[in-house]
C-alpha cells in the first residue's frame, strides 16, 4: 500500500500570496470557494500507516502538520509519525520548512550530496543537531527501502533520480546561471511498494527521453505544474523571469506539460507547485476546463491518495 497526503500544492509564496494583490489572490483571500487557499509544495508518504516520510519541507510545515491528522504526536510528551524528509532540491520552498523540526526531535534527512552540501554551508540548519537528526546521503539511480529509525522496513521503497533542472536562485553564479542541469541538483522521487508506482516531479525544466521513459506506466505521476504558460509572470506584470529562466515547464506551451505527457500511458497525472498566478488554482477558469479535458488533476492542499 502507497498512502499519500498532499501536504500543500502551491509553488513558492502559496495561494494567496502574502504580498499580492492580483486577482487570484484576493478571491482566495476572500474565500471564493473557486479559489481554495494552497500551501507550499510538500507531500506525505506511509507504507504501514505509522511512519511517515516527507518529502519537501516546505516554508508552511508547521500549518501543514498542524492541520493533518495523521501527522501529529503519538505517545508521550513528544513523538512525532514523522520518520524522515527526503529533499528534491536545495531551493527556499524545500528546505526551508526543516527549521521548523529544531526540537531535538529524531528524525532523518535524506538527499543528494549536492543538496546536502548547500545545507551544510549554512550555518543555520546547523539548529537541527546532527547527533539527533541525521543527515543520510542518497545517491541517485539507487532503489533503498524506507525504514524506522531503528531500520525496520515501513513496506516502502524509494528512489531518487536526476530530473533536468537548475540550482537554486540563490545560489547562482558564473556566466550562465540559469543552465539547465540533470546531475542531481534537481531529483524526483519514485516511490514503491513492489507493486504501484508513484512519482512526484515538483520541479522540471523540460521533458527528455530519459524522463519520459521512466513515467511510462506509472500509476501515479504528480508533476510540475508552475506556470500555465512561460511568460505568464512577465505578462501579469508579477515578475521578470519566464518559467524556463526559473527551470520549470509550462503546462501549455507547446513543448509544455500538457503536450509531454499526451501519449503517456500514466494512471493519474495530477499538477503540483503552482504559483499564484496561475489560472488553474480557479476551479471556474477556462484554463482548469482545458487542464481537466487534457486528462489532468490540480492538486490541493489535504488531497489524499491511496494505492
């Protein structure tokens, strides 16, 4: 059994926005029930319905185990179902939400060596004491089980596995910042229990034969689902970068999500990490009609999926 929780679907900054005024934002300000708040991008996986893993510690985790029941302490004074995080990449929105766990809490943090490099060159997750929370380095391309932290399996197994993209924005430099990279500064992670296949791609920069023939046959696919079209954020006068400067696919673009995966034999395919400018977060929208008609879920923020 795959049991997953979508901890949060938006991209960074959430749903609303706590600094914008566009249209989207203040429906979802106002409680328009087309426009559902969203939190940061960040899911929760179990193989034995006890021990959870999850993956993204976005900058909302405290609201996010707060408001997810099967998140939340045990036994004792202090516990917590929470066995590990497992990053995809080193950006604000993923790593962010791990000051959040600086109580001396036990617990495992697993990822590449290129994202753990960028935590240990700063001094501030230095708040999670490594004699009590261990850092485990992942190497790509490898299936490892998931297991408590006394190295009982959970009934899952996982892997990480380079996706194109880039570093993250604040760690950018040389003469060309924004290249576009697949050597595990961005990684999606396949889960399995030996039976069903889920993989979660929060952060894509463009589809390749190596990507698509790894989704082939999967039963669930959540994937990136940023921008609705690469200039969306210039257009709306939002912000300056388009979607591929960022290292994300566009869902409607022509060489964009929607197109990528047509011919994909996939379960489900559900969109994760949108940004608030994004016209599918509006359940009436004739973006979210489009999205559906093309076979497509949008995520939100307690969606619940068990296989």
């Amino acid at each position: 059994m795959i049991d997953l929780i979508v901890l949060g679907a938006a991209a960074g900054g959430g749903f609303p926005q706590w600094n914008s005024n566009a249209e989207g934002c203040r429906r979802a300000r106002s409680c328009d029930p087309d426009a559902p708040p969203r939190t940061q991008a960040s899911i929760a996986i179990s193989g034995d319905g006890e021990h959870w893993f999850v993956i993204n510690a976005s900058p909302d985790l405290r609201q996010q185990i707060l408001q997810t029941s099967a998140l939340h302490p045990k036994t004792g004074l202090r516990s917590t179902p929470v066995t590990g995080v497992i990053l995809t990449g080193a950006e604000v929105d993923t790593i962010t939400g791990l000051l959040t766990m600086r109580e001396r809490q036990p617990f495992e943090i697993l990822a590449t060596r290129q994202v753990l490099d960028q935590l240990d060159a700063n001094p501030i997750f230095e708040a999670l004491n490594r004699a009590v929370v261990k850092r485990k380095t992942i190497p790509t391309e490898e299936k490892i089980s998931l297991t408590t932290l006394e190295g009982v399996p959970t009934g899952l197994d996982f892997c990480l596995f380079a996706v194109p993209g880039k570093v993250p924005l604040y760690a950018e430099k040389g003469n060309n910042p924004a290249a576009v990279l697949e050597n595990g500064e961005t990684v999606g992670v396949e889960i399995t229990d030996g039976l069903s296949r889920v993989l979660f791609i929060p952060g894509c920069a463009l589809m390749n034969d190596r990507l698509r023939n790894r989704l082939r046959g999967a039963d669930v696919v959540l994937f990136d689902g940023t921008l609705w079209e690469d200039d969306e954020m210039i257009r709306a006068g939002l912000g300056e970068k388009t979607g591929k400067r960022m290292g994300h696919m566009s869902i409607n673009d022509p060489d964009g999500t929607i197109a990528a995966f047509k011919d994909q034999n996939i379960g489900r395919k559900i969109l994760i990490h949108i940004n608030n400018s994004n016209p599918v977060l509006l359940a009436d929208s004739p973006e979210r009609a489009t999205t559906e008609a093309a076979g497509w879920e949008v995520a939100f923020d307690g969606m619940r999926i068990t296989i």
